[in-house]
C-alpha cells in the first residue's frame, strides 16, 4: 500500500505541475464537481452559497456523523451558487447529481429539490428551463438524484438551488455531495484534448483514478474540485495546436497514464 500511494502523489505531483505550466485565461468549455460534503466554509454558510431563510450548513448529520451537510427547513429556505462555466460556442451536456435526505409526515409531503438552469451572465438572462432533481420521504438514509442536462449557445453560468417544496412543522431537507461536471472529457479535459477523441483507453486509467482514489479523501476531491476550475481553459487552448497537442501528450499525459497502470499493476500482483 505504501508504494502504490508512493505513486499516486508522484502522479499528482505530475499533473500539478502541468497546470502550473501551461498557460490559461482563455475560453473555458467544461464544468466542476462543487461543494462535496460541504466540508468547506466558515459557520453555518458553506463556501460558495448564499444562503436565505433558515437555510444552514450543519455538522453530524443523521446519517453520516461528523460530516458537512446543507440543511434546510422552512419553503423560504434556499441555498444558491452561481457556477461560471464560460462564454460557450457550442451546446454542452453536463452530468449533475446531489444527495438528498428528506424527512415528511402524515400532513405534508415535503419534497428535496436540487435546480439547475442555464444563464447569459450571473443574474442576467435565463437561457435555459430549470432541471429539478427531487426526491420526497427518503426513509431515513441519503438518496442520489442525478441527470444530464444540456447547456445552451451562449452560456455563462450555471445557476444551483436547493430548496424544498410542500412545507409543515416537522419538516426537514438535507443535501450532501452536490456534483457538476461536463463528461465530455469529464477529469481528463486537457487529456482528452491530447490525444484527441473521448474515447482513448487512455482515459479510462483517468477516470478510475479520480473515482476509486482521488473522490475517496478529502484532499484527493479538493484537488478534483481545483482541477475542474483551472483544466477546461488549459485543455482548449491545447486543443487548438496540433504540435502542442503532440507535446502534451507525449511529455506530459502519456508519463502521468503509464505511471498509473503501472502502479495498478504493482497493487493487483
């Protein structure tokens, strides 16, 4: 276990350093995992949402004990980010999910609801209907709702609420693990902008890094969450020149992709 953790800081390390190299500021096209567990933040208000009404953050959940969540008890509690996701040229899709804990009684059917839509400017024109993923009475255990949603030409921000509707005393929603990511390239932009094509073997070493490794600590889902932020700019200035392309792919991805399979290997033998 100590050399295959050995190697996958070497690997961060590796692509720390090819953030840092490479130059951004130029058009982003791809989305970011925001907010898991809602760790970060100072009080009751999570980093990154504004919060109305009783709305909160909380520690020890009823489920997970000693964990972040966003709680919410009343039909004017709402929790709300503003994501910007660039000036986008062209429709992208996006995967979104969150996890729900819901609690209703005999009275009322209180209902857990996570919204997205699309917007020209923060505040400025909806682009875009509004996704609900919802759940209502959740029996007493956390429950994952996710979808894939569309982003319209000339998108800059994706807005995200948590809410809840059908409100009474005794009422109670509770949100965990709230996600957003494009999958076209998902953690692998600058990757997928190598080699090319979404579909390089390649790739799928990526993705089973970030869910089975870097998803599975806190420091691991941070890096995730910078990387989401900082990669798309990166990956589409990459994408652009065919040199450039090669370089990266050959100097820098390829090293980091042979370096995982290789301690995959050492963990399995």
């Amino acid at each position: 276990m100590g050399r295959y953790m050995k190697v996958v800081l070497a690997a961060l390390l590796v692509v720390s350093g090819v953030l840092g190299l490479l130059p951004s500021g130029y058009v982003n096209a791809g989305g970011m995992v925001d907010n898991q567990s809602f760790e970060y933040g100072e009080g009751e208000v999570p980093s990154g949402w504004n919060l109305t009404g009783n709305a909160t953050r909380v520690d020890a959940g009823p489920i997970y004990a000693d964990n972040w969540t966003a709680r919410i008890t009343s039909d004017n509690d709402t929790l709300t980010q503003w994501l910007w996701i660039g000036n986008l040229t062209i429709p992208l899709t996006y995967d979104a999910w969150g996890w729900m804990y819901v609690t209703s009684n005999v009275t009322s059917n209180v209902t857990g609801v996570i919204a997205f839509d699309f917007w020209a400017g923060k505040e400025g024109t909806q682009l875009s209907s509004t996704t609900e993923l919802s759940t209502t009475d959740t029996n007493g255990i956390y429950v994952q709702k996710a979808s894939m949603i569309q982003a319209p030409i000339g998108t800059t921000y994706v807005r995200i609420r948590l809410l809840g509707t059908g409100w009474s005393n005794g009422g109670e929603v509770r949100f965990d693990e709230i996600g957003f990511y494009s999958p076209t390239g998902g953690f692998c932009f600058i990757a997928t902008a190598a080699y090319g094509t979404e579909t390089a073997s390649q790739l799928d070493i990526l993705r089973d890094f970030r869910d089975q490794v870097l998803l599975e600590n806190a420091l691991g889902s941070r890096f995730v969450e910078a990387y989401y932020r900082v990669s798309p700019p990166v990956a589409d200035f990459i994408v652009k020149n065919d040199f450039l392309r090669a370089v990266v792919r050959e100097a820098l991805v390829d090293p980091v992709v042979n370096l995982l399979q290789w301690s995959q290997d050492l963990w399995r033998a």
